[in-house]
C-alpha cells in the first residue's frame, strides 16, 4: 500500500519501509536511505525471511488464486486476488 506523507511517496517491501527520492528517481530504504536493489531485496526486518524464489512472500507462501500478497510485518499487509479483490488488513500476528 502506497501513502503519501507530505510530498514523500512511501510502501513497503519485504516488510521495509521504503519512500521515492523524486530528485535522483529512484525508491530509498528509510532505515539507511540506500537505494532499493531489485536484485537484492533485503531481509523481513521482523522475520528475517527474504521473498521466496518465485517471489511470494516467504511467510505466506503459494496462495492459489492469488495474484500478490504480503503478511505485513511491515505494518501493513495485503491480498490481491487475480479476479481484482484486495483485503488490506494492519497489526496482524503471524507466528513464524
């Protein structure tokens, strides 16, 4: 889920808060402010999981008729079903 703080564009990935720099173009870590890395997603800094290799997310794995999914140890989590439903939930407790 995007919001917008401000002027600043922030999300999530991977349970990372990240914001989009509107002057160098890019998404930054707000943790550090390093550029965010396709290639190198970080870390869940609540679980420690990285997304799984087709690139669902580690906690929830494969969910069938399921386009993208989160489980919000960033705060917020979200399913977004193929047939365009989404549920947005905040302050749920997975056990990992």
């Amino acid at each position: 889920m995007e919001r917008r703080l401000g002027s600043v564009s922030t999300s999530y990935i991977n349970g990372n808060l990240i914001w989009h720099d509107d002057h160098a173009g890019v998404h930054r870590y707000a943790a550090d402010e390093e550029p965010v890395d396709a290639n190198a997603i970080r870390p869940c800094p609540k679980c420690g999981k990285k997304p799984l290799d087709t690139g669902e997310d580690a906690c929830l794995g494969h969910l069938p008729g399921v386009a993208a999914a989160c489980c919000g140890h960033g705060g917020e989590g979200y399913v977004w079903f193929k047939n365009g439903v989404t549920i947005r939930f905040r302050g749920c407790e997975v056990d990992v």
